[in-house]
C-alpha cells in the first residue's frame, strides 16, 4: 500500500520530528500542505502535551505523528495522553518502543520507529511496526553511523513494511533519489528548520540559509552523536574532546544548548542542522517547502535534464 494512502495524506512527505521546535504551528502547516507533520513531545508535561494537541488540532483536521523520543523520563506518563487523543501517528526513536507497541497498535495508533540499521529495521517490523524511517548520519540533531545512501537500499530489501528515507533530503533530486533506492517516502527535519512557521529564532533560520555543504559536524560519541553547525563552541567543544578533557567541562557547553540556539544565542547555542542545509537557500511558508519539494521531485523523476546521459 502505497505511504499516502496507509498515512492518509496526499504528499509522501514528513516533516521529521525536532526536539522542542516541530510545535503545533509548523506541524498543522505541514499537515494541511498535504505532508504529515510530527510534533515533538521533548519537553512536555501530560498537561502541557494535551494543551499542544488541542492547539494542534485546532489547526488542522489532518493526520499527524506525535514523536517520542524514548530517553524522555516521561515516556510513561505521555503514552496514555497520545491513546486518549487518538493521536494518528507515533515516531519513535532513541530505543526501542517494543514495551508499549501493543498498547499503541491496539489503540488504532500507527507506529513508526526511526532506525539507524538493518538489523533494528528488522525487529521492529517483527513486533509490528507500521513502517519504518531509515535515517542516515548525514541528518541533523542525533545520528547514527551509517549513510542515507547505503542503509536505505539495504532496509528496503530486508523488510516488508514502508521505509522512509530520512537524512540528506531535502529538494527534488534527493526526494527522488531517495524513492529510486526503493523509499516509500522521505522524512526531512533541516528544510523545515527555514520555514516560517518554524518557532526559533531568526538567527537559527538565517545560519540554515547560510551554510554551505561543509558548514556541519559531529560531536559527542556513541548514543550522543549529534550533528550541528560549525560555531566556535562546537569548534570548543571538539578541542576539548580532542584534549579528553572532563565530561563536565563539555558538559557544560552543551548542555541546553539546543534551547539556547532556538533562542537565538548566538554564543552559547548549538545549531543542530543536517549536511544538506546547503541546498536550503530561503525562508518560506511551509506549504510552500512542501507544495516545491513535490514538484521538484516529480520534475527530477520524470525529465532529465542532465546532457552527459548516454
Ligand atoms: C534540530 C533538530 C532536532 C531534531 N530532533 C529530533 C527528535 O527530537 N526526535 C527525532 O526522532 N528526530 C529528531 N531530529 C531528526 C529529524 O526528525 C529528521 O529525521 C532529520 O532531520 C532528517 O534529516 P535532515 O536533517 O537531513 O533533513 C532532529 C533534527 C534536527 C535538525
């Protein structure tokens, strides 16, 4: 069954989840574009959770996902607010939702985990999942090992559900490139960091629409890998790794540093971005990402334009 349908939407198009940024304005944007908009719930009381739905739904009639990063403390207390505002949607990720997938699926709530490797592709479609979204270290925020090129292609031929292809996308040619390797769909978090609707700072916007294909990287280790802008305290932060200096002393560069970017401090904040904000070159409605990325797709998988094809 073809992502549209399965989601009832009309683009197969997801505005990925961002942590305390993907609020009601920009996902009822997304969803009343025709994509499906994911809200974060990275910061949310059952209380506060429920009062964003409302608004949330006070805006849009459209589906949409609610995104629940699995390190919250209060992944327990947030589940049964989702079951009882029969949220449509729920992306996982940061662990496995395997304890409370029945609860999920039983409620008539799909549930798609966001996966870094072919092997956790595969256990979540063994307990259930409704798709998956395979995303590549080239994305923005907190990454995995493996590119968007070499682990889609290898998640589609292992699983029989929807993969969605997130990391590295976000214009026509990688939304095609990315349904050629077998997608469903795709999933994009740093084009939708530019649209108006977007609740940070200008600041953070403008750096978007500003970086070249170089302006990224990576710090932290392990489960922490997060990608972000080239700023001197990310450059600080990398030097103090580089020294093995106290986790303390980085520690508190980085902690709240995503808050603080959102903020627009352009001293203290940590910009997480993906490799391809290169490609992200203004501000816009988000209606409009969506309605030019689907266009350009489409464009991009049905002309070619490219003189040096045999
Ligand atoms: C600032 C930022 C915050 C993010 N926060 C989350 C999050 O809380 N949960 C999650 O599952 N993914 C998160 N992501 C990943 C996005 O949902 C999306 O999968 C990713 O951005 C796709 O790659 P792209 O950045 O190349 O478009 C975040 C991405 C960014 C850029």
């Amino acid at each position: 069954m073809a992502l549209t349908e399965l989601l009832n939407i009309k683009y197969p198009i997801i505005q990925g989840s961002m942590a305390a940024i993907s609020k009601h304005e920009l996902v009822a944007a997304v969803s009343n574009a025709g994509g499906l908009g994911v809200l974060t719930s990275v910061g949310f009381t059952p209380d506060s959770l429920r009062q964003e739905l409302g608004e949330l739904r006070y805006l849009t009639k459209k589906p949409f996902g609610v995104n629940l990063m699995l390190q919250q403390p209060n992944i327990n207390d947030l589940l049964p607010v989702l079951i009882t505002n029969h949220v449509p949607v729920v992306f996982t990720g940061a662990g496995t939702p395997a304890p409370f997938m029945d609860s999920l699926l039983n409620a008539g709530i799909k549930v798609i985990p966001v996966i870094p490797n072919v092997k956790i592709a595969q256990k979540m479609a063994e307990i259930g999942a409704t798709a998956v979204v395979a995303e590549g270290m080239e994305s923005g925020g907190h990454i995995g090992t493996e590119t968007t090129m070499t682990l889609v292609p290898q998640v589609v031929n292992a699983v029989d559900i929807p993969v969605i292809a997130g990391g590295g996308i976000a214009n026509g040619q990688t939304i095609a490139a990315a349904l050629a390797m077998g997608a469903a769909g795709v999933q994009m978090g740093t084009v939708f960091l530019a649209a108006e609707e977007t609740p940070i700072s200008d600041y953070y916007k403008k750096l978007i629409v500003a970086a070249k294909d170089t302006d990224t990287t990576v710090t932290g280790s392990g489960a922490n890998r997060v990608r972000s802008l080239k700023t001197p305290m990310i450059e600080k932060v990398l030097e103090l790794t580089q020294q093995h200096a106290e986790p303390e002393k980085i520690a508190a560069l980085t902690d709240h540093s995503l808050a603080k970017a959102i903020d627009g401090d352009v001293v203290n904040g940590s910009f997480m971005a993906g490799q391809i904000a290169g490609v992200v070159d203004a501000i816009k409605p988000a209606a409009q990402i969506v309605e030019e990325l689907w266009r350009d797709a489409m464009i991009e998988l049905t002309t070619t334009s490219r003189t040096w094809l045999p």
